[in-house]
C-alpha cells in the first residue's frame, strides 16, 4: 500500500508538512501536492475528484482509495501513532483554510464563515459519521451505535427557549445556524457552537429531559493541551488532560457554582474520562485544539463521546 498525504499550492505551510513527513521516514508515505501530475493522474484514472479539504491517498494492486476527516486521522495513526498523525492533520486542515481564504481575494470570508458555510451545506447529504471500524448512517443509526447528524430546525428553535441555553448564549455569544445531534439509544444531545468565543454547548433533548434539560459547555482548556467543562454561566468546573494512556481529571479554581459542590464537580470530570476512556478523550482534545467548529466537521468522533458521556455524567453528580 502506497500512502500520499495530499496538501495544495506552494506555501509555507505546504513546506512544513512535507518535511515533517519526509522526516519521518516512514514506509511508503509521502506528501505531495494536490497540483502534481502523478497525483492527477491518479484521481483522473481512479474517477476521483480533486478533493476540497486534506485528505489521504491510498494506492495498490486492488485499487486506489481516498479519504479525509476521521477516516484520514485514523489512517495516519496506523502509521504515525495518534500524537504525529494529529499534529501533520491540524497542519494540513490550517494549510487548506489558508489557501482557500487566499483564492478568494480580499471578499473572501472568514475561516469560520468557511466552516460554517461546510456545515450548513451538509444538510442536503445523506452523509455517513465514521467511527473505528464502523460506517453509520446518520439519518439511521445502528441499534446501540452513537451517530452525528443535523439537527432539525425546530429542535434547535425548542433548544433556544429553554432558560440554560439562552444562558449560554448570553455567556458565551450567538450560536451557528448550523447544528448537529449525537443520538445513543433513547438519549439525544443537541450540539450548538459559539463561533465568537469558540465554544461547544451541549443540550439534552431527549424526550425524558422535557423543558429543563441538561446544558453544558466545552472548549479548550487554557491551560494547555485539554478539555475544559463550564456551566453555562460561563463558570469553569475543570480540565480533562491524557498522559502515558491515563486520563487526568483536574478541577479549575475560580467561582463556585451555585449548589453545586466540590465533591460532586470531580465526580463528574472522573465521570467523563472513566466513561469516554483515554483514546476518545486524547483525540477529542487534539480536535478542540483546531477549534470547535472542526470537532463536528473533521472530527465528529470527539462530539459523539465527549457529549452523550458529558450529559450522563452531569445528569448523575450535579
């Protein structure tokens, strides 16, 4: 199998990527740019298009295939191992946004009008959400199997009415029109992004929460390379960190939480790392690490066990 990680146009960036992977020497992998002719005749032989985001080219004797997203990072961790193939992902996906701004001229939009303009237009595809070694349907997901996929306008409008969502939204900013839902089983939690502070609000609207659901929100911890849990007050309850395969649980100092103890805000976050587990947690954080908006576009494995596992818990310590 022959790997060719595919970047765009010549910039620094590119340069980056393709030395970064030129020095990790490994078997056949290589990074080549999108205008290349061999790798345009690859996609022209194999009936691909010319892909609009990074992805990975994979060629042998049965064919070639292309992937991106999940799927991508997924690949490259069988080669790379989780920690480079993130780094080499976040560098591409930077690259691509940075390039298409730039093809734009001066009326071209934001990097965030470019993600939300990705999201809003997979509203009219019967997409499917990638999860290892599993393909889900995200209009019918498998029994017991979580799946992403858009939320319906009038969830997301019930959503809005609802006092700790509005109290999201006065914390951290006005939401994106374009939102999605992780169902598992009888639970589904509405997935809102703040796209002026960067931050994810998660809202339980299975039919059991009725009109005072559970709301929560998520971001980057700014400490470092984590997870951040806030109320919706905008009050933080603490970090999730992975190292060596063990997930750290690490309570943030500031102001309390209105009838909500000490005790009961580590039980939540040992909840959640115990329920999602050390790979969901790691690779979620290196999702949010690009920004929240890319955690539902390029990584919606992280938005489907870091939201149902955040609700349960919450449901069950605060």
């Amino acid at each position: 199998m022959r790997y060719i990680l595919l970047f765009k146009g010549s910039c620094a960036v590119c340069s980056k990527i393709a030395g970064m992977v030129d020095d990790l020497s490994v078997e056949n992998l290589e990074a080549q740019s999108i205008e290349s002719t061999e790798v345009r005749q690859i996609l022209s032989g194999a009936g691909l298009e010319v892909p609009g985001r990074p992805a990975l080219l994979m060629t042998s004797d049965a064919g070639v295939r292309m992937v991106s997203g999940w799927e991508m990072r997924r690949s490259l961790a069988g080669l790379l191992g989780w920690r480079r193939a993130r780094a080499i992902a976040r560098l591409a996906a930077a690259e691509w946004h940075a390039r298409l701004t730039e093809a734009a001229g001066s009326d071209a939009p934001s990097r965030r009008g470019v993600v939300k303009a990705g999201l809003a237009g997979l509203a009219g595809v019967a997409g499917a959400v990638i999860i290892p070694g599993k393909a889900l349907a995200a209009s019918r997901p498998a029994v017991g199997k979580p799946a992403l996929s858009i939320a319906d306008p009038g969830d997301v409008q019930r959503a809005l009415s609802f006092g700790p969502v509005q109290t999201a939204v006065r914390t951290w900013g006005p939401v994106q029109p374009s939102a999605q839902v992780v169902t598992s089983g009888n639970q589904r939690v509405l997935m809102l992004v703040h796209g002026q502070t960067d931050i994810l609000t998660m809202a339980d609207i299975s039919a059991s929460a009725g009109s005072d659901p559970t709301v929560l929100s998520m971001g980057k911890s700014p400490a470092g390379s984590g997870l951040r849990f806030y109320a919706v007050s905008g009050a933080a309850m603490g970090d999730l960190t992975v190292s060596n395969g063990q997930v750290t649980a690490t309570a943030a100092a500031g102001d309390a939480i209105p009838g909500v103890t000490a005790g009961q805000i580590a039980r939540f976050l040992e909840c959640i790392g115990a329920e999602a587990g050390p790979f969901c947690i790691e690779n979620c954080i290196g999702c949010v690490t690009g920004g929240v908006t890319g955690v539902l576009l390029d990584c919606p494995q992280c938005a489907i066990c870091a939201g149902p596992h955040a609700i349960t818990c919450a449901r069950r310590f605060l």
